[in-house]
C-alpha cells in the first residue's frame, strides 16, 4: 500500500526528518509513535499528499504521489483518503451534519444514500442530537468526533446495508493524528472500536499517530520515531 523510500524534510532551522524507510501492507493498521517534535505529524502529511518531503520517494498504490500533477493529489486525496485532524479542521459556515456530508457529495452519491449514511454515523459517535449545530457551538470533544466523522463517512455504510464501498477494498487510506486526543476514555474507546470496525469491514489501511500507548494497543504494528528516524 505504501513505500516510503529515503524521506528527509528539511524545514529552514531544522531537519525534521531523516532518512526515513518504511513500508505499510495493504489493509495493516499501523501506529506511530514518538516524542514531541520527532516527526510523527510530518510524516503523515507526507503519506496524505499534503506536504512533498525535502527528499525522497512516497509510493501510494504503486504510484509516487508528488511525481502526480497538483490536481492528480486533490482527485486522489478526494477519493482514496480519509483524514482525521489533532485541530478538526472543521467548516465553521456548514452544520454537523452538512460537515459530514461533505465528502459524499464530493462523490456524487444520491441524497437519500448521503442522509442514511451520515445519520447512521452520527448516532455511531453520539452526535445525532448535534446535527443542526455548528462547529463553533460543541466542546472540543464534540468537534473531534465529527471531524472523525466526516473522515471515516466515505469508507462506512450503516448496519442496515450492504457494504457499498467493495471497490475501495484495498485502496483507501484513513490517516489519524491523535484521533482520541481530545475526549473522554469511554468516547476514545468507542472511536478506537470504531476504527477498529471499519478497518475489519473495509479493508482500508490505516496509519495512526498517538501518544496513547491504550490506543496504540490497537494496531496491528507500531513504528516509533525519535529524531526524525525510525528507531524501531
């Protein structure tokens, strides 16, 4: 799924990361792990065509991904990757439902399935009665679960349904940046089998960075930085 070959990021005071070899199975759940300012954030940008590395190679489904045209990396992000942000990045102007909306109807799904698919979601992380609200009037915790919403929503179908995503079997990517970071341990947990779920229904990979040594317990594998290396 991913081949990451030789990555350096240089920033202008200094080297984030350094030499960086690893290689990520189609449908693994990996973990990173690693003090503050070891690169862990860094190198997901990296996987998630947001940020090109200073050197290197990023191999995606056997495609180097910052060899693509910009717009080649937006199609591919918009289709295939599933981002959960530490800062939410949420649309302030657009309601918690219409923010996990979003990337169904990037996708051109039908109304009918969008409202099924983002209701069911919402009740999954306890935020149905939060739907017509926005972002600026939930906790933090609140904001972080429908920002793991909106991240997942392309890669799930609710109970009811057959799982219509069989075509992204082994193509999608979920990327997640302390995804429990900012609630409670029962809602971490429930996220964290969410995840967990979605990764076993799918097929989708999914490369998590965290502190929570709980969390990381989930993975199939932990890869942990220091210094901007692989160190084990």
């Amino acid at each position: 799924m991913i081949t990451l070959e030789n990555i350096s990021k240089d920033f202008p005071t200094t080297a984030c990361l350094r030499n960086v070899n690893l290689t990520v199975e189609d449908g693994e759940f990996l973990c990173i792990m690693g003090p503050s300012g070891s690169g862990k954030t860094t190198l997901l940008n990296i996987i998630g065509a947001l940020e090109p590395p200073t050197e290197g190679r990023c191999i995606i489904n056997g495609t180097d991904i910052y060899a693509m045209t910009d717009s080649a990396r937006t199609m591919y992000r918009r289709e295939h990757l599933g981002f959960i942000f530490q800062a939410f990045n949420l649309i302030d102007e657009m309601t918690v439902f219409e923010n996990v909306e979003l990337p169904l109807k990037l996708k051109g799904l039908p109304a009918n399935e969008r409202r099924s698919r983002v209701k069911d979601m919402l009740a999954r992380l306890g935020i149905s009665h939060r739907a017509k609200m926005y972002p600026n009037e939930l906790s933090g915790g609140q904001q972080q679960r429908v920002a793991i919403a909106r991240a997942v929503i392309s890669f799930y179908s609710p109970a009811s349904d057959s799982l219509t995503n069989r075509d992204t079997r082994g193509k999608s990517l979920i990327l997640a940046d302390e995804p429990t970071g900012n609630l409670d341990s029962k809602q971490g947990n429930e996220v964290m089998h969410l995840l967990t779920e979605l990764h076993r229904e799918t097929g989708a990979t999914i490369v998590m960075v965290t502190h929570n040594h709980r969390d990381a317990d989930y993975a199939d594998r932990i890869v942990e930085l220091f210094d901007g290396r692989v160190i084990k």
